[in-house]
C-alpha cells in the first residue's frame, strides 16, 4: 500500500521536478539505433560544438536532432534566461516509439512485412 493521500503521493512527486532545459520529439521517423549513433556523438559536448557536429554530420538523423537542439537552447534562453555560450549538452537519449507495419508483395503471391519504426528523442541541457 502506498504511504499517505493521493494528493500528497502526487505533490511530493512533483517536488523534484527537473528544472533544466530541454526539448523533446515524439514520432521522429528514425529508429533509435540509427538516432543513438548521432546522440552519442554529440553527448557531453559544449551547444556550439554539437551544432557544428550535426552541420556536417551526414546522417539523416543529424538534421532531425539539429532542429530539436536548436528548440532546447531557444527554451533555455527564454524560459530559463540562461546564455547559450555556458550550455553543454547533459543528456540526451531516443526511446521506442511505436512502428508501422507495412507489407511489400513478393514472389508467388507471399507478402513481407516492413517495420517503420519510430522514435522519441528528448535533449536535456545544463549550464557549466
């Protein structure tokens, strides 16, 4: 059973909210494994550095990240009054979104199906 009233399970909850900036895209139509290869090589860097990493990164992924990287600092200046120059990427990750299934038609009236997977890909900044 848990401890104490609904609404004190749920107030003590929201107490340790985080408060850094971030930006979250949900249905990015780039599976996790091809957006973890992008994710993990901008992880940890300064925001000039990972933009200058996703300009000239060749990937499709790349240019999906590019744009949510850009709305993260946009809500750290806005929302949070930070400076971009002190932001440095602290996390990001893609998690599983949900797949379309399609079928392709092949030899001798068989059908294959094709998984589009999708992706939920959230950036989370921090100031140094």
């Amino acid at each position: 059973m848990a401890k104490g009233h609904r609404s004190q399970i749920k107030r003590e909850r929201n107490e340790v909210k985080d408060t850094r900036p971030s930006a979250k895209l949900s249905y990015a139509r780039v599976s996790v494994q091809k957006a973890c290869f992008v994710l993990d090589a901008i992880r940890g860097k300064d925001v000039e550095t990972a933009l200058a990493i996703l300009a000239y990164n060749p990937r499709y992924a790349s240019s999906v990240i590019e744009k949510l990287l850009k709305s993260a600092i946009a809500n750290a200046e806005n929302n949070n009054g930070l400076k971009a120059e002190n932001l440095y990427v602290a996390e990001c990750y893609a998690n599983k979104g949900p797949t379309m299934k399609r079928i392709h038609p092949r030899a001798k009236g068989r059908a294959y199906r094709i998984e589009k997977r999708m992706s939920h890909i959230t950036i989370v900044l921090d100031e140094r």
